[in-house]
C-alpha cells in the first residue's frame, strides 16, 4: 500500500497543541456518541494528543480503544494521559491512515476528526478505514472546511490569513475545504449507506476570542505552519507578523464573532 505523501501543515508546536488537547468527543465527536456501546472496539484515526481517544475509551468501558498518529512524539502524550486518566482500555501506536496495521474486520468504529484534510488520499484511506470496520460497523469522519470559516468583523488581515492558509495547505498536499467534500469521498471509496451531518465550533465571548485569536496568532509566526509559508514562497516574515497582528485586533474587539464549520458523516459498513 502507497504511504502518506501529504506534510501534515500544522506540526505540534504548542499553538497547535493549545487547540488540540482542548477538544473533546463532546465538543468534536457528538454526532457519533449516539452510537456506541459499551463492549465497542474503537480505533481512533489521528488521535493528537489523545484527549478524543481518552473521552470515548470512558464511554466504552467493556470496551477498547486504540489510539494511533503518524507522529511518534504526539503519540506518547496521548498515551500518557491515558494513563494519567487510569484508562486501562486503551492502548497506542504509531501508524499511516493509508496501510493501518492491523486485520480485516477489526474494529467496530473507525473515527478520524480532523484527518482527511491533511492526506493526500482521502479516498485510500477511506477504503483503509473501511478495511478494518467489521461488518454492521461504522467509519465516523468529521473536518472543518477552511473555505466556509466565517467572522466578525470583516478584517483585510484575516481575509490574507484565510487565503494563505489555503495556498499553504494545498501546497502540502493536503485539502483545506475538506469538510464539504467528506461524502463524495466515502461514495468513491464505495461506501453506500451514508449519513451526512455538520456542526460549528463558535468563538465570541472574551476569553473565546482570546483564546482562538492567541493561538492562530502564535501558529502564524512560531509553528510548522509559519515555516512552511515562509519556505514554500507564500509569505514573508514580515507578512506573518501582520496577519498576527490582525489576529489580536480581530480578538479585542467586543463584537468579535467567529465561526469554525465542519462536515461530518456516519458511514455502516
């Protein structure tokens, strides 16, 4: 089987990691918490740090669930919040979504948030995640599409950022508005039986807006993200430091108001 081919754009400089270890299956897996059973074998696609993994191995405790990422490091600290969380059904492993190691018709639910965007197949690992989903099964699949991102007020430098972003994403491989085209993927995949949903993440109190706007101001100018915009020709450093900067007035401001889209699908096997 092919390996992956795509840079992963973000890395886990710690601006990233601010985000990622504060989602949760509530905030970013509700569309799937319906489903499980507490005897379920769960195979958690991209688990970060493994915040996600450690929330659906609570909701299956006769169960087990297994956490894997591409990146060695990230998956130590998932493991050891499992750990920290005295989680004994859970285990962890370094893997490529396109060749996962494990048998046919291994796991009962297959999740990824966040994942396909950043391949440069979707569709084989589609096909891969439906390789190891048993039959009667399910592929949960969610990701945020970058070209539907909305705010408030209008800001010339997010507008720059949002173009950016784009160009940077691609260049790496990856697709950024990958939640709308999350269904069309499981159909070529030759998944039939799916269920398409979406949902928002929404930023506008003031410790929101701090947040979010803090962290993509800090990723535009310290993460892998800056360097490959900067390494790949999108952008200057002087550039970077602006878009920051529009970050932090976008985030100051009272009437801030900020909208992150997903698409979402519920795959049977």
């Amino acid at each position: 089987m092919s390996k992956e081919t795509a840079v992963y754009t973000h890395g886990h400089h710690a601006s990233v990691l601010r985000s990622h270890t504060w989602r949760t299956a509530e905030n970013s897996a509700a569309y799937l918490l319906g489903e499980l059973k507490p005897h379920m074998k769960i195979l958690d696609i991209g688990c970060g740090p493994g915040t996600i993994t450690a929330d659906l191995a609570a909701l299956v405790p006769q169960g087990h669930v297994t956490g894997v990422d591409i990146a060695a490091g990230i998956v130590e600290q998932a493991r050891a919040l499992a750990a920290e969380r005295g989680l004994d059904n859970t285990d962890f492993a370094v893997a490529d979504t396109n060749a996962l190691d494990y048998p046919d018709d291994t796991f009962c639910v297959v999740h990824a948030h966040q994942v396909l965007q950043h391949v440069g197949d979707p569709v084989q690992a589609l096909r891969e995640m439906r390789r190891v989903t048993k039959p009667g099964g399910i592929i949960a699949v969610r990701d945020s599409d970058y070209g539907a991102f909305t705010w408030f007020p209008q800001s010339p430098g997010l507008d720059e950022w949002a173009a950016l972003y784009q160009k940077v994403a691609r260049s790496n491989g990856g697709e950024p508005n990958a939640g709308r085209r999350l269904r069309s993927w499981a159909r070529a995949a030759g998944l039939e039986d799916i269920t398409s949903t979406a949902s928002t993440w929404v930023f506008a109190t003031p410790d929101e807006r701090a947040w979010w706007g803090g962290l993509w101001a800090d990723r535009t100018t310290a993460s892998v993200y800056a360097q490959l915009a900067v390494d790949g020709g999108h952008a200057t450093a002087d550039g970077l430091e602006a878009i920051s900067g529009a970050w932090h007035t976008w985030a100051a401001d009272d009437d801030a108001w900020y909208m992150v889209p997903h698409g979402e699908i519920l795959c049977r096997v």
